[in-house]
C-alpha cells in the first residue's frame, strides 16, 4: 500500500509539473507575441518618420540648390562675368 501511494503521489507531482510546466511555456510564448507585436508597430512608426525626414531634406535640399542658382545669377549680374 505505501508503494502505491508513492507512486500516485509522483504520479500526481508529475501531472502538476507538466501542467504548470505548459502554462509557463504559454505564457512566455504570449508575452514574446505581444512585445514583437509591439516592436513591428514601433519599427512601422519609425519609418514613417524616417521617410517624413527623407522628404523634408529632399526639399530642403532642392531649395538650397535653387537659392545657389539665384545667388550665381545675381553675382552674374552684378560682376557682369568677372570673378
């Protein structure tokens, strides 16, 4: 009799572990879902300001080489092509 109810005992241990054993599995599992979930929505965010920023320097950039343009032809004018 003591023999059997050591082993029901194991038995009974060894089912507990294995439950709680997949429940923290399942709960790691969800939590790592949940932050990459989190990271994709940040790295999305991220790119859409990457390309915001992209396009301001783009523009910012267009105006500057247009300013030069205007500046080349005003000395033009105003040196009369001598430097």
């Amino acid at each position: 009799m003591p023999q059997d109810r050591n082993q029901k005992s194991s038995s009974d241990f060894s089912a507990f572990f294995d439950k709680v054993s997949w429940f923290a599995i399942t709960a790691v599992a969800i939590y790592v879902a949940t932050q990459l979930n989190k990271m994709s929505d940040s790295v999305t965010n991220l790119n859409q300001n990457i390309a915001v920023m992209v396009q301001k320097i783009q523009y910012t950039e267009k105006t500057l080489d247009e300013h030069g343009q205007e500046i080349r032809l005003i000395k033009e004018k105003v040196y009369g092509g001598r430097r």
